[in-house]
C-alpha cells in the first residue's frame, strides 16, 4: 500500500498544457448529473472539471434545470433528452451520476452513454450511476462506503472494516480504477492499492463528492490515464479542503469553495 503524496505524484505526472493548445486540446469534458431535486450537483463537478484544466465543458441536465444552468455556468454548453447522447461522442471524459436520481433508468442511460463513448475517452461514474460499472474499460469509479456496500452486495460494516481489501475487489470486478471515498479513501487499479489520509474533516459536507468526481473528469480529459488522474484528483481534492481549513476553518466551508482553490494546488 502505497501514499499518496506529491513524491508519489511524480511517478504519474500529468500532461503539460501548451501555450497553444486550444480548448479542444485541453480535453472536452462531459458532465451528466443533477436532477429537479439536486441540480447544483451539476453546477459543482462541471465547475471543478473546468478549474483543474478541461479546456470545454458540455453539461447533461434535466430539462427543467437546463436554463438554470446555462445561466449559472455560461461557460457550458448546455445539452438535454437524446441531445446528451450526440455531443457524448466527441467527449475525452464523461461523468456521470451526481445528484442523480437512484433509479432503474439513471444506470440504463448510464450504460448506454457509456456504450456510445470512444474507444478512447475516460468515463467516471457516481454516485446513482455507479451499478453502470462493468460495462467498458477506461472506468473510474468513486463510491462512498454506503454506495460501495450496496455495488458489492455486502454490509456496511464490512466495507469499514475491510476497506482495502474491497477496494481492490472492487477494482478486480469492474475492471475499473476505484477511489472509495471516506476520512481515509482508497484507490485501487490491477492490484494495487494507494491510500490517502490528508484530507480535511471539512470536506465531509455536501457537494464535496460532487465536486471530486468533477475533479477526477476534468484532469481525465485532458489527461487520459485512468489511474494518474484518481490519484492526482483525491490529492487536489484533499489539498484544496486543507487550504480551506487554515483560512475558514476546520469545518464550516461550502463544497463551492473548493472550486476557487483548485488552479493553486494542480499548479503546484
């Protein structure tokens, strides 16, 4: 079991952003989430794929939150309906999943998104769309404890208990790169396994997992390496909750306040 640190880091360096390279070059990023009860999930991780260096963000939305969105995020292309499967295609990295509804049809759209994407793009998968694992290489997935038990169909306890061991079952099973998320979050990819515990109490708060997966999709699309750009997002993620931390403190700062740190720590 392996740290992650910024000495670890320069094993899977991440691919230099040259002076000109256009947004395209930067990686185009896709994010499908959000729901009429949690839209801002959307707003979050889209955000976080932008501030860690997508050079273009294309949002999947709910009808009724479509407006909304392009509003908040005028940076975004705004997609809804069978539109979302047309601009998946030319996507580097698709996410899909947060504040998502926990339905039968969530991971059908999930796994048929995932089906259309090419040979080439990374797709990462949360929170509601993560039983869509399995369906296609280039996977990440980024479960909490509860959405791990119920992946692998064990107790909750166990997955505390046990939690790199089923991190690396995890990662055996779906043939997927696995961040189980917690006070302490696992990765693991063909064996191995990495371990991160700097991170700040801070970040358990809402949006916070959002935000990560948002994160992981940005560096993906212009990245490409399923398992550097994990390791690389849990570490910014955590970087970015200690920095806050100092300032704010301990606990009591917004998931939407991670976004604004980001630039710094991926810089560094």
């Amino acid at each position: 079991m392996k740290s992650i640190t910024l000495s670890l880091l320069r094993r899977f360096p991440l691919r230099t952003l040259d002076d000109a390279d256009g947004k395209n070059e930067r990686g185009v990023v896709l994010v499908v989430a959000g729901s009429r009860q949690v839209p801002g999930a959307a707003l979050l991780a889209g955000l976080a794929a932008l501030r860690v260096g997508a050079g273009k963000l294309q949002l999947g939305a709910p009808r009724e939150a479509a407006i909304p969105l392009g509003i908040a995020v005028p940076e975004a292309l705004v997609a809804t309906g069978n539109e979302i499967a047309r601009v998946a295609r030319a996507a580097d990295a698709i996410l899909i999943g947060p504040g998502m509804s926990s339905t039968s049809a969530t991971v059908l759209r999930a796994r048929r998104l995932a089906r259309s994407m090419r040979e080439d793009a990374t797709l990462v998968l949360d929170a509601a769309a993560l039983p869509a694992a399995g369906v296609r290489a280039r996977t990440i997935i980024t479960p909490h404890t509860a959405e791990m038990a119920r992946l692998m169909e064990i107790d909750e306890e166990d997955v505390r208990a046990h939690a790199p061991d089923v991190a690396l079952a995890a990662a055996d099973r779906f043939g997927a790169v696995v961040a189980l998320k917690g006070p302490t979050t696992y990765v693991a990819a063909d064996g191995d396994l990495y371990v991160h515990d700097g991170g700040s109490i801070g970040l358990a708060t809402s949006g916070s997992g959002d935000t990560l997966a948002g994160i992981i999709a940005g560096l993906a699309a212009s990245c490409g390496d399923p398992l550097a750009v994990t390791l690389w997002g849990v570490w910014a993620h955590g970087a970015a909750g200690r920095r806050l931390s100092r300032r704010v403190g301990r606990a009591g700062f917004l998931a939407r306040e991670l976004l604004a740190e980001l630039p710094a720590v991926i810089r560094r």
